[in-house]
C-alpha cells in the first residue's frame, strides 16, 4: 500500500480541503488516485439519502470511479467523536475490518490518501486510536496545520506524537482558517524552524478545493 496519511493539529482546520486538493494535484501528474476518509461522523439528508460532507467533497475530488461506502467505509449520522458517534448507534468500529476496507480501496490506486479523523490522537475504541490507525497502515504522514492563535504548540506536539509512533512525517500543509491573524509570516517560520520537514504550500482561504493545487508544491512527496 502506497500513499499517505493526512492529519491536522485539530478538527475542522482544513484537513478534507487539503486531501482533496492534493487528490486532483497527483491526479494531473498522472497518478491514481485514491482519497479515503477512514471514519466521518455526522450526515444530513439530501435528496433521500444520507450524506457525509467530508465524504461528499473527497468523491468530487477523484475520479476512479469509487463510490460513497470506497471513500468513506465507516460513517456515522451524528457529528462528534466517532466512538461516541459509534455508541449513539449500537455499533462497534471494528479494527480489522476497517483496515481491510480502507486497504481494499487502496488497492484500485497508485496512491492512497487516508484522511483521519480530528487530530491525530482521537479514540476510536477503548484501546484503539486514530494514531494506532496510522501506524497499522504504515504510511509516511502528511500534517494540515490550521493557522490560528496557537497553532506552532498544536503543530510541534503532533509532529512529536507522530515521529513517537515510528512514523515519517513527509511534510505538511499551511492552511488559513483564521484570515485574520496576524504576524502570519513570523508564525511560517517557527513552524517551519520546528516542524524540520517540507513545507507542500501555504493555502489562503480559498471556497474550492479545486483551485488549491496551484498553491501546493509537490516535489518534496514524489521521491516518497
């Protein structure tokens, strides 16, 4: 299995925005390939049917010909923790065979990117983490840092989480969510001081993932 796995320094800071962006980037290279949202929690009905957004925005995003259940094979109807998401329901996240959906999806592609859930450390079972996910899947790491008042300490302690799991961290994504803060410039070069790993680009608040690519550099991940 090749590919990466995309985390964030928190939820809702861009991570699905930068998976899809890098999605259709690595697709123009000519590379299949494969976005998956290894677990999405909360859904709303559209026209009959029951739609994760995240799952919505990544489907657009490829073009393999995967479906709804390839992209997202674990999917819950309310919005928070998955493990809770998972009780509210009576269902179980089962390890084994979440891996082998996720790795089944893979296998259509020359590349995989599987997006987590929240940061890097959320539960997903009483002994089973998003960051004991990335480690079965064993892929190189990918970190969406959302620029906001905190974000260096929230950055650095995920890169220290990720490496203390025997994990690469190929690099990582700037993206704006709050388009006010300020010394913006001042806080790229701590994160890059601190981070010691390739800086893919520096996202701007942008509506479309579709428009992102021309904002990423991708060298850095082609000799991975």
């Amino acid at each position: 299995m090749k590919g990466f796995f995309i985390t964030g320094t928190d939820t809702e800071i861009g991570k699905t925005f930068v998976t899809a962006a890098l999605t259709r980037a690595l697709a123009a290279r000519g590379l299949r390939v494969a976005p998956i949202k290894s677990l999405a929690a909360g859904q709303e009905l559209r026209d009959g049917r029951w739609v994760n957004e995240d799952v919505a925005t990544l489907h657009v995003a490829q073009n393999l010909g995967l479906s709804d259940a390839d992209v997202g094979p674990l999917q819950f109807r309310e919005p928070c923790a998955p493990h809770i998401a998972a009780r509210l329901e009576g269902r179980a996240i089962d390890r084994g065979a979440l891996l082998a959906a996720i790795r089944a999806t893979a296998e259509n592609a020359d590349l995989a990117l599987v997006e987590g859930v929240g940061g890097f450390r959320v539960p997903l079972t009483d002994s089973w983490d998003t960051a004991d996910l990335a480690a079965d899947l064993g892929l190189p790491v990918l970190l969406v840092v959302g620029l906001r008042l905190g974000c260096i300490n929230h950055a650095l302690l995920t890169a220290e989480a990720v490496r203390a799991r025997g994990l690469a961290l190929a690099g990582w994504v700037a993206n704006t969510v709050d388009p006010h803060q300020a010394h913006v410039a001042d806080n790229l070069a701590a994160l890059r001081a601190g981070l010691q790993t390739p800086c893919l680009g520096h996202l701007p608040r942008l509506a479309d993932p579709l428009a992102a690519p021309a904002c990423l550099d991708l060298s850095p991940l082609l000799p991975a």
